[in-house]
C-alpha cells in the first residue's frame, strides 16, 4: 500500500526550518560524537540540579546501572551454564 501519495484536495504541508541539532549541538546524534555530546548534555543537565531532584536523579541512574551489571553478570552465567 502507498501511504505517501497526495492527492488532489490535501492541503500541502507547509514548510518547516531544518532541525538545528538541539541544544546547539552540531553532531549526528547517531554517530560517536554525538553519543559524546548527548553524555556531556545529560551530564550538565544532572550537575545543575540540587535537593531532593539530585538524589532522585543519582537513584536513578544506579538503577539503571546495576540493572545493567546484573545483566551481564546473569548473561555470562548463562552463557557459562551452556558449555
């Protein structure tokens, strides 16, 4: 089925500004370097909070963190359970 054919009475869409790579970054955000500038994005956005926030927001991310050591830790285990 073709979904991007327009037909006669549709309105045509008006014309939007390219993307100016949020935040005034300037990498793919699917390359290396945008990686790196998303890491330096989220880490300034962290260091600005206080509080209650920061503590929230460091829970989180050692959530996230250990989910992910537990992962590997099981993986390998199953992965060794195999041979």
């Amino acid at each position: 089925m073709e979904t991007d054919r327009r037909w006669d009475d549709e309105p045509e869409e008006p014309r939007r500004e390219p993307p100016d790579f949020a935040w005034g970054r300037t990498a793919n955000p699917n390359s290396a370097d945008g990686e790196l500038q998303n890491i330096a994005a989220f880490g300034a956005g962290l260091s600005r909070l206080s509080g209650g926030r920061r503590r929230a927001a460091a829970f989180v991310v050692w959530l996230i963190l250990i989910g992910f050591a537990l992962a590997a830790i099981l993986g390998i285990f199953g992965i060794a359970g195999l041979l």
